[in-house]
C-alpha cells in the first residue's frame, strides 16, 4: 500500500550530527556552570530581591 | 573611576498600560474562545453570518490570546522586571510609548481584518502583510528600546531572566520575519513566498517556536523573576537556570517538524523533529522544578497567598504541558493525537495553566506596587483561583477524553485491518459532542474567574494614586576589561574551535574518498587541540564566557546563531526538494483561473482550521480518504493547506467524490446532507460574486513565485473562469440547482472538484511508484 520514494537518504544524518551537537553544548554548560564560584551563584541569584522593599513592608 | 549616588525613578507608567491592556485583551479573548467552543456544539451561533462564523472568529481568538493578551501581558512583565534587574529607567518613553500605542493599534487593525476574511491562512501568522510589517516595525522599536536600556545599566551583570528576554526578542523576530515572507497581490491580500512542504515546514518552525519563544521563554523570565520576588527568596538553583536557558534555546527551535508527523515531509526532517522534542522533556522539567523548588520554605504561604497559588499551579502546568508535548511528538502517539481534540487540550493545558496562572499570579503581584494599594480582595483571588483551576481541569479531561476517543474511533479497523470500523466520519463526532461542551463550560468557569480578577484589579487601583518606583545606585564607570566588542566575541578560542570541528565534521560527511577522510582527522585534532588548549588556558576560556554574559550585545549575536542554525538546517534542504523535477511520482496540476478564486474563498473562510489536505502514511488514512498524500501534490500551493485538525474530514482527495449538486446543497446547509454536523451554513457564498478581476495580479504574483502559469492577458483569465463557471452553473441546473455563474459557490465547488486531481511523473533519479 505504501511506497515512499526517500531521495534525501543522505540527510538522515543532520538528524544524528545536531543531536550529537546539541548534547555537547548541553554538557559544556552543565560543566561550565558546574564550576561557577559560589559567591558569584549567590549574587547573582539574589539580583530580583535586591531591589524595592516587599508591599507589606510600606503598609503595614 | 569616579563613583557618583544618583536616584532613579522607574518608567512604571508603561508597565501599568501595558498589564491594564493585557487584562482587556485578556477578557476579549478568552470570550472569543467560549463563543467558539459554543459553535462547536450549537451550530446556530454562527448567526448565517460571514464575519461571526467560526472560521474567521477562530483565527481572531487565537491572534488576541496569543499576541494581544500573553503580548501585553509579556511586556509589562519585562518591562518592570528589566528595569529594577538593570537598576535603570527605560531608555526612551518615546519608544515605550510608540511600542504601546503600536502594538494595541495592530491589535484592533487584527480585530477588524480577521472577521472580514482578511487572512493569509497560515495559523497564528493570518494577519495581512500591512500590519505584518507594523508588527515587525513594533518589534524592532521593543527591541531598540530594550536593547538601549541592558547598554545603559548600572548593574554589570545580567540575570537570566534578561537572557530569556533576550531570546525572546532575537527568535521571534526571525521567526516571524522569515513566516511571513509574502508577495502582496492587493493592498489586503499577498501570497506566502514558501510553498508546499516547505511552506509547512517554515510555517511549523515558526508555529512551534511562537508556542517556544513567545508564550514560553519570556514567561520563564518573569518565573524567574517574579516567583523569587513573590516567595521572598532567591531561585532554589541559579546552575540550573543557566542549564535551563542554553538547553532550551539550542533545542526548542529544531522541534517544528514534529507538527508535521507522519506526513509528506521528508523522513529525516520527522526523525529530527521526533528527537529534538524528546530532548526538550530535560531542560523543561529542570526549569519546572527550579521554579517550584524556589517555593522550598514558603509552601505554607500557599494556603493564604493567592500570588504563589497562582505561580505555583502556573509552573506545575508548564512542566504537565512540556511533558505532553514531547510525548505527543512521538510518531505513533502522534497518529493516535494528531488532528484531534487531544492537541487542543494540549495547548489549552500551557496557555490556559501555564500563561494564564502567571499572568494572573503576575497581575496580582503588581497591581498593589504600581498602585501603591493593597490588593482589593485576597479572597476574590483565591476564589479565582479555584473557579479558574476547576475550569481548566474540566477543559483539559474534556479534550483528552474527546481527543482520544476520536483517534481510536477513526483508527479503529475491523477483520485484520482491511475494513474501518466507524467507516462515518460523523460517528466520532457525534460520540465526543458531550465532551465538547464540557469544555465550553470549563472555558467559560475560566472566563468568569478571569472577570473576577479584572473585577479585583480595578476595585484596586480605582481612585488610587499610581507611583513609580525609584532606586538609588552609585554609577561606577564600567571598567574596560569588561567589555566584550564582536572581534572579541568571534576571535575568541571557544567560537574558533567550534566553528572548525564544525567545519572539518561537514567535510567529514559530505566528502568523497580522501577528502572524507581527512574532515574525520581533520576534526579529531581539532578537538584534541581544543582539550588541550582549555587544559592549558582555562581561565581564559571562563573569563570569555563571563564577559559574555555582561554584554548584551555579543550575547544577542551568539544566541541568534544559536537558533538561526537550526532553523537553516531544517529549510533550506527543502529548497532543493520542493521542486517540480524532485517530487515524488505525482505532481499537482495549477489550478485554474476559476479554481484559484475558489480556493482563495476556502483560505478566506478558513475552511483549514477544521478540514486537512494531507492523508498520512497511516493504514486507517488511507482506508477513509484514499491514497496517501506525496509530496509533489502539494508543491503549487500558496499557503500549504494541509491543516492541523480535523474536525471534519480529510479534503485532499474530495475532488470528484460527489457530483456538484451535493456541494452546493452541503455549503447551503450541510445538515441536510450530513445528519449532525456542526459546519456553519454560507448562505452568503449563494449571492456574492466572485472577484475574477483580482485574478490577474494573484496569477501573476504566483508565476512569480514559480507555478508554472503561461503568461495570460485579463481578457483570457476572465474568459477561463467564466467559461468554466457557465460549464458548472449548466451542471448545477441540470440538477435542479439554480445559480448565477458568477457566484462564490461555483469558484468554491470548482477548486473542492479539483482537489486530488494530479498529474503522474517518473520521479528524478529513481524508479515511479506503482
């Protein structure tokens, strides 16, 4: 019943390349951020409460 | 350096404009959308109307959610979060203001166009080219004046919320640019230069990566802000949000083909679409679970806050939907879910759950600090909350339920497989009728909880004294180590060996004999030299990376390549396939002069939100519909029509399946052919003329685009298509059906009897299909 003609044979390998590309960056971030300082982690992860104070603290 | 104290006061006054239209939009939408769901069941409520019928309200409902409510909503979300995380005003009111005042105008230019049947029939990209060059032009000042903002900082670093905003500006302009590349044939009306396959592969590119980079990426920005803010403690992992972004952003954009499953498309480009969606289940979840887990310590506060209720429910939707999209992206869950009511659960469970919940956790957090007043009534938003949660769950277990039903009913095969079990079409629909208006209540308890909050926020804000916030920072003058020009960000050791393993790896795989052999050698000492060279200069390599993410404008480049890559590696092989010489062993016959308009007529009507033209490689498709569909039969066609949804059966083979007499009576009032269907009646199509006269130019821009159409005068358009609108008119009334030939129904009747009719080729470089 089926029968598909495949000229791009020779793509099946963009398939393979970008998932092998896409692991590798995905382990140079892992490993990047991995070794991050700590100090700087913290600092940066405490940037959204730096600045205006809560709403409570104004009202009540 | 010189270090000076200065106060600034925050641009809030068009955060406030922008979450005030955000709830307007919100609230038109979201009506829209029950008024549509009601159609579904109650076939009446398209009022014998053209611009009320749910084809063209369809497109208005998805337009106003999507870019008028989650848009509005989006850019007060980044614009306040970006200004206090930058410690600097906005660069320009100006520009704020023109983007405001721009992007509601564009909004109301879609309210009015959609419902005329203005549309260029591609899904969420139906806007006519006008205002697509309006939204480009907004998109560009949005960006200029947040872009001019991150160079105007006082804070050196950028917080990974900025990174998503930034994603979010440089993907959705490409997408949408490259999406809606047109021909205009009138001043309202344009051809999409892509045709065919490849016009369904840009189109699902961009359609997916719209769902990626404009209702997810800058939504997790805000999660990343917001959620810290609301909870009143830093994000539980800031490794795993970096992990989040770069994984997200190199893998979102390759996942579009999985729309397109089982289809013509060529098989590797499914495999690549099959693959990268399976990825996405990783950095999703780490993003889910980072949001949630910064609640760790506050999950008390869950019980009176409604701010953390909301964001809370918001997160867990966006990890349920991230985990049904790639489930959904496999190829035979995707031929169980494909085309029916399970994908609109789908998207109902990340627009409704996971946009609507953080806007609404938003909307709440915001309004007292803009206001300067405390929320009106907690408890009418915990009560939103709940009515809101209740409709979405109704919503969601009623499109499952009726998703999968539908699949395994038109699936479902008797005596080994060579016979359909529910051979009717109307069977199934019938069957999930009550699950669809399930979901018409569970989208309207959502609306009513949504009225609730709009209720909330104005009893807030009403009579109360907007303010703007203000910080104070000292200035330092940037130290010039740190900054990153593009000759650094380029001639830097990880981008050069990068680009040559890539380099020597394409050599490697598309080169002959020796040369093959050497891109592999090539390649491996690239590498090695690449270890060897981080062993020796890692600190090098850190501090690239670091000054990297305090520029933003090197940064932008880097991510731009970053999905730009995949989005080239994905169209431009179609290029070479969507070719007249490369089709498979069928190719689509131009239409006719008469058979254009008509199908203009069908986009118009968006006739292709509820009917495909593309019969899977699937043994039940080709059971019900006939033979499969190849590639070449679609190759002329512009826009692609082959559909998302079947809410009505498959069209591509409908050409010749029934005499004339049987369309005319069915677009006239389809129940008296098809006892329960829900299609609207057109009566309208029975008085209104066909404009041969536009013929001229469409024919013209489409020999452009490469159908091969002889070089015809106006005079000879206009005798072809009255010539063959008097043959079927004569056909008609010897059927006892009266109409004049020139008559919208006789240019539809003509493009749906062609429909299928193909021409046989001996495809290029191999043997015809039998």
């Amino acid at each position: 019943m089926f029968q598909r003609v495949i000229y791009e044979n020779w793509q099946l390998v963009f398939p393979i390349v970008a998932f092998g590309a896409a692991v590798a960056i995905c382990c140079a971030v892992v490993w990047r951020v991995v070794h991050m300082p700590r100090g700087q982690l913290d600092r940066l992860a405490r940037m959204p409460l730096d600045d205006d104070p809560p709403i409570s603290d104004r009202h009540e | 350096m010189s270090d000076q104290k200065i106060t600034i006061e925050y641009n809030d006054r068009i955060v406030r404009q922008f979450l005030l239209a955000a709830i307007l939009w919100g609230v038109v939408g979201m009506l829209v959308g029950v008024i549509v769901a009601s159609q579904l069941n109650f076939w009446q409520a398209n009022f014998n109307l053209p611009w009320l019928t749910f084809g063209r309200l369809r497109p208005l409902h998805t337009n106003a959610v999507i870019f008028a409510f989650v848009g509005n909503m989006m850019f007060a979300g980044v614009y306040y979060s970006t200004q206090r995380l930058v410690k600097a005003r906005l660069a320009s009111d100006f520009l704020s203001s023109l983007h405001f005042w721009g992007w509601q105008a564009i909004i109301v230019a879609a309210a009015i166009t959609l419902p005329l049947g203005l549309t260029r029939g591609k899904e969420y990209a139906e806007l006519i080219w006008p205002i697509n060059i309006a939204v480009a032009v907004i998109w560009v000042v949005f960006a200029a004046n947040f872009f001019w903002t991150l160079a105007r900082r006082n804070e050196p670093s950028l917080y990974v919320a900025i990174w998503f905003y930034i994603a979010t500006i440089i993907t959705v302009a490409m997408l949408y640019i490259v999406n809606h590349l047109s021909l205009p044939t009138s001043l309202l009306h344009s051809y999409p230069v892509f045709g065919g396959v490849q016009d369904a592969l840009v189109q699902w590119w961009y359609g997916h990566n719209a769902v990626a980079f404009f209702l997810t990426t800058p939504i997790l920005g805000i999660m990343y802000y917001f959620v810290p803010k609301a909870a009143e403690r830093p994000i539980y992992s800031y490794r795993l949000s970096v992990i989040h972004f770069w994984s997200l952003v190199f893998v979102y954009i390759w996942a579009g083909p999985h729309h397109l499953l089982n289809t013509a498309l060529p098989g590797w480009l499914q495999a690549l679409g099959m693959t990268f969606s399976l990825m996405l289940w990783a950095p999703s979840w780490g993003g889910m679970l980072n949001g949630l887990l910064t609640l760790r310590g506050a999950w008390h506060r869950l019980r009176t806050d409604p701010v953390l209720k909301f964001f809370a429910a918001g997160v867990t939707f966006y990890g349920m939907a991230t985990f049904e999209g790639p489930l959904l992206a496999i190829k035979s869950v995707n031929a169980l879910g494909h085309y029916t009511d399970w994908i609109i659960g789908h998207v109902h469970g990340g627009t409704l759950g996971w946009n609507g919940f953080m806007a609404a956790g938003m909307f709440y957090w915001l309004a007292p600090r803009l206001w300067l007043r405390p929320l009106y009534s907690p408890a009418l938003a915990n009560l939103h909350f709940w009515i809101g949660l209740v409709g979405i769950l109704l919503y969601l277990s009623a499109m499952w339920t009726s998703g999968i039903t539908q699949g395994l009913m038109l699936n479902a095969t008797n005596e080994g497989g060579a016979v359909l079990a529910y051979p009717n079409f109307l069977d199934t629909l019938n069957t999930i009728k009550p699950m669809m208006l399930m979901r018409v209540i569970g989208g309207g308890l959502y609306l009513i909880g949504f009225l609730l909050l709009a209720y909330n926020i104005w009893r807030t804000i009403a009579g109360a004294q907007a303010v703007n916030g203000t910080v104070e920072v000292f200035v330092e003058e940037r130290a010039p180590s740190s900054r990153l020009g593009l000759h650094a960000t380029v001639a830097s050791a990880p981008v050069i060996f990068t680009v040559l393993v890539v380099f020597f790896i394409c050599v490697w795989l598309f080169g002959r004999g020796m040369v093959n052999l050497l891109g592999l050698l090539a390649a491996m000492v690239c590498v090695i030299l690449a270890i060897a060279h981080y062993q020796a200069r890692a600190r090098k390599w850190g501090e690239w990376y670091d000054r990297l993410l305090v520029n933003s404008a090197p940064f932008a480049v880097l991510t731009f390549l970053a999905v730009a890559v995949g989005g080239l590696i994905q169209i431009i092989p179609t290029i070479t396939i969507n070719r007249a010489a490369n089709v498979e062993d069928r190719r689509e016959i131009p239409w006719t002069p008469l058979e254009l308009a008509g199908r203009d007529l069908y986009v118009l009507e968006g006739c292709y939100l509820c009917h495909s033209q593309m019969i899977r490689t699937l043994v039940p498709d080709v059971l019900r519909y006939g033979d499969y569909s190849r590639l070449g039969e679609s190759i002329y066609d512009h826009p692609f029509q082959w559909g998302s949804k079947r809410t009505g059966p498959d069209l591509a083979r409908e050409g010749g399946k029934y005499p004339h007499a049987w369309h005319f009576d069915h677009l006239l009032a389809p129940r008296s052919i098809s006892v329960g269907s829900i299609m609207p009646n057109y009566p309208w199509l029975f008085s209104h003329d066909t404009d041969i006269g536009a013929l001229k130019n469409k024919i013209d821009v489409l020999r452009t685009l490469g159908v091969p159409y002889p070089a015809w005068s106006p005079a000879e358009i206009n005798t072809a298509a009255t010539d063959q609108a008097k043959q079927i008119a004569r056909d008609l009334r010897a059927q006892q059906r009266l109409v004049a030939p020139e008559r919208e129904i006789v240019a539809l009747i003509a493009y749906l009897q062609k429909l299928g009719k193909f021409e046989p080729v001996t495809p290029h470089g191999s043997a015809a299909a039998p």
